[in-house]
C-alpha cells in the first residue's frame, strides 16, 4: 500500500452514537479479522507483543472500538491488549457462529460466552452479533439463539445484539426486526464483496438507520482490492456520506495504515 500523508495534523477519532443501541462508539473501530479464519487473521500473526503495540496506537488516536470474533483468533489478543484500559471506555464487540438448524452444534451457548469472556478477561460484551448470516430467513431458523442473546442482554453479560450480514436478504431483514440493535453491513462504491449494488444495500441501510439500528460499515476497501490513494479517499467519502452507517470497522494492520485512515476519516467527517 503507497501510503501518503497530505494532512496537516494528526487528528483524533471522535465518538458518535451507535443508532438506538445505547452505546457511544468510536468512528472507527480496530477490525481484527482481516484474511480472518481457523481462528487467526493478519492482526493475529503480528504475533502478540506487536497486536498490543497497534492496539494502543489506535487507543491513543482515539479508536476505544475493537471488533473480534471466534473464528479469527483474536479474542486473547484483544484480552492483552485492554488489560492495561480502562474497560469502561472500550467498546469490545464479538460474534458468535451460528446454525441452520439453531442447534448447541459444537457447545452450549453460554459455554461459548463463558469461553469468549475469558479469552478476552472481560465480564461482558458491548456488542453481541450473530456472524456471517447468508439467508432472509434467519429470523425463523435461529429463533434459539435469539432468545439466548436477549438472556444474556437481560442478564448484563451483553449490552446491544444484531448480526452480520453476507446476504441481501438477510440484511434487509435485520433492518426491520425489532429484535435487532446493531447491523455490521458491507459497504464501498465498488460494489466489491457486498451483499448487492451500492444503491440497494445504501437503500436497505438507510432504512435500518431510520429505525433505529446502529449500523457498522465493513468492506469499506473491499477487503483490501480497492487501496489505491484515490480509491481510498472515494471509499471514506462514500461510506461517510453516502453509507448510511454510523461508524466502520478497519481491518488495518500497521500504525502507518491505521494514521492513514484516522487522518482521511476524520478530515471527510469534519467536510
């Protein structure tokens, strides 16, 4: 990536409200995921010493949003690193894999919780998404883990719940279901790995938005196929202006990067 730094000063990352959720999040938040799977992502195989170190260059700038997930690995990492924080300040988000068939299919959900809140050392989650639902009807299929969400909201051990979608219909159903607090939606002008065109998921978003949801950009570089130093700038000014989302989710892997991304987010922000 040719990185250029054209800005006049390093600018700090604001907070903006997460729709209806209740929560004040970061407009950016450190993504952990990138080439994510088998439980180890790009962020994870910076080895630990240098995750930490990149965690709190992006706390120090302003980024208190981390975005984890089982299947990438990296709910230690994130432990490690806002262990020195304060955990009042930090927003930890997670997502837990979910079944067709709504079933217990590797363990019971609160084993998995149980399981996610000591890899992280944190008594409860901020965010709490169902991950990668790729059907309309996810509503009906996953009516179990609904119920075990709202449990665990009810319980305090997660403030706000949703899903992350990778479909269009799933999508457009979490834009309507009242169950749903948060939305992690893939975005970019490209149209690259989104759920639809740019007009229609913009559309389904604007909706959700209106409702209430709070909404998470993702795919904002389209998983890293659109870098260039113009395709970069198009992307942030289309997911800030255009988007329909509240905050996004960077899977940035340096602080160069992540300085890169803080100073063209915030100058389009503050436009």
């Amino acid at each position: 990536m040719n990185l250029n730094f054209n800005f006049p000063e390093a600018l700090v990352v604001d907070k903006v409200k997460l729709g209806n959720s209740g929560l004040t999040v970061s407009r950016i938040a450190m993504g952990t995921g990138s080439v994510g799977g088998n439980r180890e992502s790009n962020q994870t195989r910076l080895g630990m010493d240098n995750f930490i170190k990149l965690a709190h260059h992006a706390y120090e700038c302003g980024i208190s949003f981390y975005d984890t997930a089982d299947g990438y690995g990296s709910h230690p990492y994130v432990g490690a690193a806002i262990k020195s924080l304060p955990r009042e300040k930090v927003t930890l988000l997670t997502k837990i894999w979910t079944f067709e068939d709504g079933s217990d299919r590797i363990e019971p959900f609160m084993k998995t919780i149980d399981r996610f809140r000591s890899e992280t050392g944190s008594d409860y989650f901020d965010i709490l998404l169902m991950h990668c639902l790729m059907r309309g009807d996810w509503n009906e299929n996953r009516k179990y883990y609904m119920d075990a969400f709202s449990k665990a909201k009810q319980d305090g051990i997660v403030k706000a719940v949703g899903v992350s979608c990778h479909n269009i219909d799933a999508l457009a159903e979490a834009a309507v279901n009242p169950w749903v607090d948060v939305i992690m939606a893939r975005i970019n002008p490209f149209g690259t790995i989104m759920d639809g065109e740019p007009h229609e998921v913009k559309a389904i978003l604007e909706k959700a938005k209106n409702n209430g949801k709070g909404i998470i950009g993702m795919k904002i570089f389209g998983e890293g196929k659109h870098v260039t130093d113009n395709e970069r700038q198009q992307s942030i000014q289309f997911a800030l202006h255009e988007g329909n989302i509240h905050c996004m989710t960077l899977g940035l892997e340096s602080e160069a990067q992540m300085n890169d991304a803080i100073q063209r987010v915030m100058k389009i922000a503050n436009s």
